[in-house]
C-alpha cells in the first residue's frame, strides 16, 4: 500500500466520525463535491475558487452540506463547532484558509491541507 492509499483510508474513517458527530450535534448532512478531477481543479483555481493541489483530486477532502431542520448553512462560522472537532480528530478545516470555505473538510497530505 501507498502513503497516498493509506491516507484515503484514514480519512475515509475520519469523514464517517464526522457524520456520526454532525448528526449527534444536531446538524443534517448532505454530500457536496468530493473527487475533483485535475482539469476541474486548474479551472476552478483560473476562476480564483480553488488551487490546483486540491486535495478533492487525492480524495483527501470534502465539502459537506449542513442543514438546521430545512435551511441550508451558508456561513462559516455556523460550521465551527464541526471544524473544532475535526481539527482535534486531526483534519483540516476549511474554515482556517485565507479564503474561508467553512464546508470543507481535508486532510492534509504531501504539504497541502
């Protein structure tokens, strides 16, 4: 097995801890985008949206929908309850990076978060 396979699998694990800990913090959960293609990531970081390392391409993100009853959260900071938590089980939060993106959820691998 590689490092990079090794990882996958850790998040994999990680992304289900996530969704068990949304649920019991009263969040939904829906799934947003999580393979990106590298074509989609270049795009996406030409639009200034992205990076062109995204770790979606190396399946080592997320970004997830959370929902209170039937309203879908938009802002950040309504994710910061799960970002403290996936940052103490040892993940990135989106809600860190310079450009906000609350909804994401990554671990990092070679360098990149």
């Amino acid at each position: 097995m590689s490092a990079l396979s090794d990882q996958q699998k850790k998040f994999s694990l990680m992304l289900a801890a996530l969704i068990v800990e949304a649920d019991r913090q009263g969040f939904g959960v829906t799934m947003g985008e999580a393979y990106r293609s590298p074509e989609e990531a270049r795009r996406l970081a030409l639009a200034g949206r992205g990076i062109v390392e995204s770790l979606h391409c190396k399946r080592l993100a997320v970004d997830l929908c959370m929902w209170r009853g039937q309203r879908l959260l938009t802002l950040t900071e309504e994710y910061e309850p799960l970002g403290v938590w996936w940052e103490s089980q040892g993940g990135a939060w989106g809600g860190r990076f310079k450009r906000a993106d609350g909804n994401h959820f990554s671990l990092a691998f070679g360098g990149f978060q």
